[in-house]
C-alpha cells in the first residue's frame, strides 16, 4: 500500500515528463549536440571545440585525470567551432554549452569557467527544478552543483535591462536573445531561429 508514504505519483511524472522535453527540445535546437564529425581537442582559432574542466573551473590537467577521488567535472562544447557546413553550403554555427556533471552523493560548488568579456553562463537546465527561474552566473563565481545531477548551461551575452515606462518611451529595444530552448520566453524576444538540419 504506497499510500502510508503519501507519494504523489502524477506529479513526479508529470516533473520527469518535463525535464524529458526539455532535453529532446535542446537535443534538436543546438547543432553541438548534431555534429556529424567526433571533437578534435585542439585549440581551433585558439579556443578548443571541447575542454574537460575540474570544478576549480580550470581545464583539467594529466593530475586530474588520473586522481582516484575525481567525482565531478564539467565540459565546454564550443558551438562556434562544429567546423561543419549545411545543405545550402553555409558554416553551422551554434551556442556554447558547458555540462556540469556531478557523481557524488553530497553537492559540490563548482567553480564557473571564466569566459570572454560580456559573456556569463545561463542555467538552461536544472534536475533539482525543472520548473526553476534562469540564473546568469559569471566566472570564477560557484555554483552549487547538486548530488548525483547534471545541470547544462549555454554561454550569452549579457542581459539587457528590461524596459520600463522611461525607457520605452525612448524606444530603448529589448532583443535579448531567447533561445527556442528556454523554458520562459522573455517579452519582446526578437530571435530568428537558425537552420536546422534535415
């Protein structure tokens, strides 16, 4: 009798169901996780397409790799170095995303991978909220990763402020981007969405 342990069912399924879409929506909308050719490496125009970081939010090192006690790393796959081409000819260009992945049952506060000016990391996807606002976090800043999780992050530009009643009677634009990932639409979001594979 499962009802002494007061489960709701419905709504777990109704949370997993949810973070399930999100994953095939990010699957089909992000051409890093389309490339037809495996990763390279190497620095490419002196960043790499793929960087394995240690939760010191450094690129992990030989040391790294073999210590017995490594339980949590992160990774960057660059989406501006698919070094791939669609069926019209033109180089497909896509966002970066960076993978926290966290094996330990207890959480572990990651370090944020410092990127180039005017860039932060924002929280796409969040096993322990699904339903969570985003949140932009910058470089070198922690993060709580939690036990057990993985959360994905894309790399943006920094957030416009929205417009107000002063503003928007001098026509101040709000076009921040809005990925067709992102689980809440920002109002007046003017994003073309790209080509996608056929």
């Amino acid at each position: 009798d499962r009802a002494g342990f007061g489960w709701d069912l419905a709504a777990v399924a109704r949370k997993f169901l949810d973070f399930v879409d999100q994953l095939v929506e990010i699957r089909k909308t992000q051409p890093v996780f389309q490339r037809r050719r495996f990763f390279k490496g190497r620095p490419i125009r002196g960043v790499k397409d793929i960087t394995w970081l240690a939760p010191s939010g450094e690129e992990m090192d030989e040391a790294a790799w073999t210590a017995g006690f490594t339980k949590c790393v992160g990774v960057r796959l660059a989406g501006d170095l698919i070094d791939e081409v669609d069926e019209d000819g033109d180089r497909i260009v896509g966002e970066t995303v960076l993978i926290l992945l966290n094996a330990h049952h207890e959480p572990v506060p990651f370090s944020m991978p410092v990127h180039q000016a005017e860039r932060h990391s924002e929280l796409l996807v969040d096993p322990a909220d699904v339903h969570a606002e985003s949140s932009f976090h910058e470089g070198q800043q922690p993060f709580d990763l939690q036990g057990r999780a993985v959360s994905l992050f894309l790399l943006r530009a920094h957030p416009p402020t929205p417009p107000t009643e002063g503003n928007a009677a001098r026509g101040t634009p709000f076009d921040a981007p809005c990925s067709p990932t992102h689980r809440r639409a920002r109002p007046g979001c003017q994003m073309k969405p790209g080509k996608q594979r056929p």
